[in-house]
C-alpha cells in the first residue's frame, strides 16, 4: 500500500505533544514589538507612581483654589451689588420719610404759632377796645371817593366806640353807623354802591393765615356753636 499523498490533496496531520521539544507559548512582544498591558505597570516604581499621585493631587488643588477664588470674587460682587442697591433705596427712603416729616414738624409749628397770634389778637382786642374807631376810619377812607350810600357795619359792643373814635371819617363821607351782629367785635365791613369793604376780623385773619399754608379759623366750631 502506498502511503504517500496524492498530489493535489492538503495534507493535515496531528503532531502528538510527546513529539514536540524546545517549544514555548507565544507572547505579543515575542517579535520585539513593545509591551502593553502588566509589563508596562510593572515597569513603572511605586515612587514614581506615588510622585504622579501626589502632582495630581496639588493640580487638583492648585485648580480648586483657583476655583475657588474666582467663584468667592463673584459672590462678595454679587453681594456688595445687592447691599448697595439695598442701601441707596434705604437712603431714598429715609430722605422721603425726613422730606415729609419736616413738612408735618413745619406745618405743626405754623399752627401753633398762629394760634398762639389768635390768642394774641384777641387778648389786644380784649384790652384795647378803642381799635375798633381806627379799624373802621381806615376802611372807610378806602372806600372810592364816587361811593354812595355808605354803610359802615359793625358790632352792637363796638357801636358806641365807633360813634365817638370815627366821627369824622363818618360825618366826611356821608356814612350811616349800624350794629350788626354777625360781624365779630374788632372789625366792621363798609357796603357802598361800588363795593364792599370787608374788614372783619375773621376776614383779615383768613387772609393772613392762607398765607402762611395754615387753616386755623378765627372763631372755632365751639364758639360759633356757643353763639
């Protein structure tokens, strides 16, 4: 029997392991290609791979710092915009809140200081009645002098001491004396055929006080209501 390969036909054969001498398990690096994987951490020392440890570590806390830094930088901003809007709108605040209360303080003074004339005013009146004659002589002479039919208005107390202080601007210009009670003591009020003269002195006394931004009336709701 012939034992050898027909030609044409691939020839396999099983080679036993006894048959086998001087061999060994192939590696990747077998052909002088470089090494990967355990051999290339076996290559690298523990103090190498400590001293790559530790330049990681002062990165990465070198880069938290920084960081750090930059976001506490933003944040005292952040604050310090905040309290300063806070505090300009605290400013406005207080500035509106003096404006008004040096309003109410001056307004509160004006009041009491024409209170304080009022009371004044009326004390004269009170110890000086003979005011009346040269009140009612100024008012007649600022009548027009083409008036007619003057009539001079004044209180029935006041009556007597206007006949005898105005005479003579009474008697000059052709005025007739009345009593009237509705015109406070003090004061009187001339009617011609040209005008009136108002010299009340709740008149005057409104008059002057508009003046000072006050409404404090002459006669008040208590001594009206006791009239």
């Amino acid at each position: 029997m012939n034992s050898s390969k027909p030609s044409g036909t691939a020839y396999h054969r099983f080679i036993p392991r006894e048959e086998l001498h001087g061999f060994a398990n192939w590696q990747p690096h077998a052909f002088g290609g470089p090494a990967s994987g355990p051999a290339i951490e076996a290559a690298r020392s523990p103090k190498d791979m400590q001293a790559a440890l530790q330049a990681a570590r002062q990165a990465g806390y070198e880069d938290g710092y920084r960081d750090g830094l930059v976001a506490l930088d933003s944040f005292k901003r952040s604050v310090l915009q905040d309290n300063a809007a806070q505090f300009g709108a605290l400013i406005q605040s207080f500035d509106t809140q003096l404006d008004a209360l040096e309003q109410q303080m001056a307004q509160a003074i004006t009041r009491v200081a024409t209170g304080i004339a009022r009371q004044v005013v009326r004390d004269e009146l009170h110890t000086d009645p003979q005011r009346i004659a040269r009140v009612a002589r100024e008012a007649i002479n600022a009548v027009l002098m083409s008036a007619r039919h003057i009539v001079v208005q004044v209180h029935p107390e006041d009556l007597t001491l206007v006949e005898h202080g105005a005479s003579e601007a009474i008697a000059a210009r052709g005025a007739r004396l009345v009593p009237d009670a509705g015109v406070e003591r003090g004061g009187c009020r001339v009617l011609s055929d040209v005008g009136t003269i108002d010299a009340r002195i709740s008149a005057r006394w409104e008059q002057v006080t508009s003046g000072l931004g006050t409404e404090l009336p002459w006669t008040s709701d208590d001594e009206a209501g006791a009239r």
